[in-house]
C-alpha cells in the first residue's frame, strides 16, 4: 500500500511534465486506450477462472446500469482534462495536495447527499475543519477571480470534485458489476468520448511524441492507473475500506516531496498547513466513535 501511494503521488510530477507541452488532448486519448488494454487483459484472465460468469451482455440488457457507467467515463474524462489543464498552470504539489485531500472530503458530502445517511457530530466537524483547510490551500484572499482560475487552484478543486464522484458512482455500480467489468467498460467508454477532443490532432503522427511523452504516459496509464488502483481495490478488500483508505494520508506528503526534488517546487506555508487541517479532517471523518 506504501508503494501505491508513492505511485499515486508521483503522478502528478509526471503529470506536469507532459502538460508542459501542446499534447495534452493526445495524451488523455493514449493513456486511456493503454488503461483499457490494461484491464482488458486482467478481464481476460479473470473470467478464465470464473467458471460462473454470465458474460458483459448482462450489464447491456441493464440499461439503469448501463447509463450509471456511461456517465461514469463522462466524468473520468472530465477528472483527466482537469487534471492535465489544471497542471499546465499550477504546481504539481500543490495540485497534489488539493486534489488528494478535498476529494474524500467531497465524497464524503456527495456520499450524504446520494445515500441520504446521518453521520455523527465529529464527522460533520471533520468536514468543517476540511472546508477551512481547502481555503488555506485555495489562498482566495490573493488573487482576483481570473487569477484564482489562471492559477489552476479552482480547476484543481473541480477535479477533486469529479474524482469524489468516480468514486461515488463506482462505489454503486461495483455492487453488482466487479472491478475488472467496470474499469474496462468506464475506459472503453471514455475512449470514445475523447473521439471529439482528438478529432483533428493527427494521433498517428509518432514524430510528434517525444520519449518523455510515452513513459509519463505509461506510468499514468499502467502504474498509476492499472497497477497501483488494482493493488488498492484488492487490499480494501482484504483490511477494509478505512483501513486501507488511511493510506491515502501519505500522497500530500509524497507529492510535495516529489514535486521539491523533481520539478524544484518550494512547498508554500499555506499548502502544507491547509494540507494537514484536511488531512486531519479526513482522519476525523474516519475515525470511529
């Protein structure tokens, strides 16, 4: 669990190397098809062993079921779009920090609104003290509203917020649908979706990708993506989601140290103050009465 975090956290340096560049639309097309691939053959292998499986027709004839993974892709491809645009202006680091910390506390809101639960009073102080931590890490008091966009502060807190929801969504449709089924259909999907995006970057011009591109690529697509989210849906499984959803506590930290080492980012007070009041928001939220 230690070295998926660690992955997780070095994505977004990876991340901002790629958005560096004017390939950002190629790159969410690529990483999506590699992502695919990646769990088309996990889907293969698995149902080998299943002797019980009833093929992926059954989730077509569902069409409830069909549109909740429809939108699903809808807004993993929304999520990837904001983290590339959002990494072309902002930190790395503080991308990290924003996103990885917001959004269990944005799940946790969407998870109230959705399901309708009543959650103790320590779990709403929780949120509370997340929310003034996200605005510690937004710094709203120093820019301009153009500023604060420019800046890829908002765009970081939006994706955070469609991450809560891929999050939300998957946690429902998995109830019927396994892992595998899901991520592979969800990635199919958004391949398709992004059709529109890359309609006319000519994709299959190999001269315009560097080799830098095609290993930040394949880390995000098979490390970050495939490997590292496969470890952490299976380990969930075995310690139980808040065990191993405390995990998730060593990406800001990671991430700063990353971004310090690889990209020279100096992390700001405000960041790692309001970094750690949502880290311990998240911790409260989690912690049993």
């Amino acid at each position: 669990m230690f070295i998926t975090m660690t992955i997780w956290a070095g994505s977004w340096v990876s991340g901002k190397l790629i958005s560096g560049g004017s390939l950002h639309f190629q790159f969410i097309f690529w990483r999506f098809v590699i992502t695919s691939v990646c769990y088309l053959a996990i889907y293969l292998i698995s149902i080998r062993k299943d002797t019980e499986y009833k093929g992926l027709t059954r989730i077509l004839k569902n069409p409830a079921l069909a549109g909740l993974i429809i939108l699903s892709a809808i807004v993993l491809t929304g999520y990837n779009t904001m983290f590339i645009l959002g990494l072309t202006s902002g930190l790395a680091g503080k991308g990290g920090v924003i996103v990885t910390t917001l959004n269990p506390l944005i799940g946790f809101i969407f998870g109230a609104a959705i399901y309708r639960n009543k959650f103790p009073l320590h779990c709403w102080f929780g949120i509370l003290l997340g929310l003034i931590g996200g605005i510690i890490l937004i710094e709203p008091w120093k820019y301009s509203m153009n500023e604060l966009i420019d800046g890829g502060n908002l765009i970081f807190v939006a994706a955070a917020a469609l991450w809560a929801l891929v999050t939300a969504l998957g946690h429902k449709i998995q109830k019927t649908v396994s892992l595998w089924e899901f991520n592979l259909l969800m990635y199919t999907i958004a391949i398709l979706i992004t059709v529109p995006m890359i309609w006319n970057k000519d994709i299959f011009n190999w001269q315009q990708y560097s080799t830098g591109f095609w290993i930040n690529t394949v880390y995000l697509s098979v490390l970050a993506g495939t490997i590292a989210g496969g470890i952490y849906f299976y380990a969930s499984k075995i310690m139980g989601s808040a065990k191993a959803g405390s995990f998730t506590f060593i990406v800001p930290g990671m991430a700063l140290l990353f971004s310090f080492i690889f990209l020279n980012e100096i992390p700001q007070v405000s960041t790692i103050v309001g970094g750690a009041l949502a880290v311990s928001a998240v911790y409260i939220i989690n912690k049993q009465s």
